[in-house]
C-alpha cells in the first residue's frame, strides 16, 4: 500500500513538473504567427453557422403519436457566434421558464464534418450529434454521434429565421415521421 502511494506521488509530481516543459516546448517550436501559435482563424464552415446568429421567438410544435395533434409552445431564443467566431452557441428557454436548452456547434476539421453538444434543464445526458450542410444549403443534422442514428434534423433559413425539424430514424435510416418542428423568428 505504500509503495502504491509512493509511486502515484512520484508519476503526479513528475507530471506537474514535466507539464510546463512540455508546453514550452511546443511554445518555442511553433513559429510565431502559424497557426498554431494564434489558433486557427475561422473560416466558411464558421461563416454558414454565423448565419443562423440572432435573437429569436420560436414556435415549437412536438409529435408525440405521428397521427395525432401536436403539442404546441413558445421559445425564447438567443444564437450567437463565441470564442472569437470559432464556435455557434444556441440558448433556448421556454417562456414559461420549465425548459432550457444549451448547444455548441463548430466545424472540426480533423473529422471533416460538424460536431454539436447539448444539454437540456430535462436530462443528465449530454447530446452529441454530427453535422454537414447539403447541396441545398440546410444544415443536416444526424443523432446520436457515434450510434445508430435514431434522429436527423434539417434547419433551413428562411427570411426571418430558419426553421428546425426532426425526424425518427428506422433501423435503416429510413424517416419515420416528423416529431418536432421550431420555426425561429427573428425578434425587432
């Protein structure tokens, strides 16, 4: 047992010390003003995301039987380019204060398509989804990352807002039916 304490305390004092030579090492070898020194700048992929930015009001309308009703309520909405335009953060909270919503979306480009994380005020689970825009010009979201795809989303602006719609996914991938639809308009 001591022994065990002994070597985490050597391997965790070695690791605090060694870590600030580590990253000056990485500091003297990148060259001054590359890309790694300054962080890459944003670029189109950050330019389409931009375009969904604003303050909104939201309608929601949510399927829970495909052939029924749909359940209707509002959204306050605030969406905004962050950490420099590298990252689109999305804010929805019902009006009535009983949801909330937080995303973060951005392109990464070591796995050449966007990546998408959120968290609800209803869920201790985090929301992870992958992402491309289409020929058409929507944003194309499919869920969840890494599984089965059991959702896709398609946000499409319009000249007011853009509206979000899901979809159920089969076993196939085949659509099973809307099951959400949120018309985000654009408040004066």
């Amino acid at each position: 047992m001591e022994r065990r304490i002994y070597v985490f305390c050597i391997t965790a004092l070695s690791a605090l010390l060694l870590s600030p030579l580590a990253a000056a090492q990485v500091t003297r070898t990148a060259p001054k003003g590359s890309a790694v020194s300054k962080g890459a700048p944003p670029g189109e992929e950050q330019q389409r995301l931009a375009k969904f930015a604003g303050s909104y009001i939201a309608t929601v309308r949510i399927w829970a039987d495909p052939d029924g009703e749909p359940v209707e309520s509002r959204l306050i909405s605030e969406q905004r380019m962050i950490m420099g335009g590298r990252f689109f953060e999305v804010d929805d909270r019902s009006e009535d204060g009983t949801f909330h919503w937080r995303a973060v979306h951005s392109f990464d480009a070591s796995k050449g398509h966007y990546v998408s994380m959120g968290i609800s005020n209803q869920s201790n689970v985090f929301s992870i989804a992958e992402s491309n825009f289409d020929d058409k010009g929507r944003w194309v979201v499919i869920g969840p990352a890494g599984q089965q795809p059991t959702f896709k989303g398609v946000a499409t602006l319009t000249e007011d807002g853009y509206v979000y719609v899901n979809y159920r996914l089969g076993p196939n991938g085949d659509e099973l039916g809307k099951y959400r639809e949120i018309v985000y308009r654009r408040r004066d």
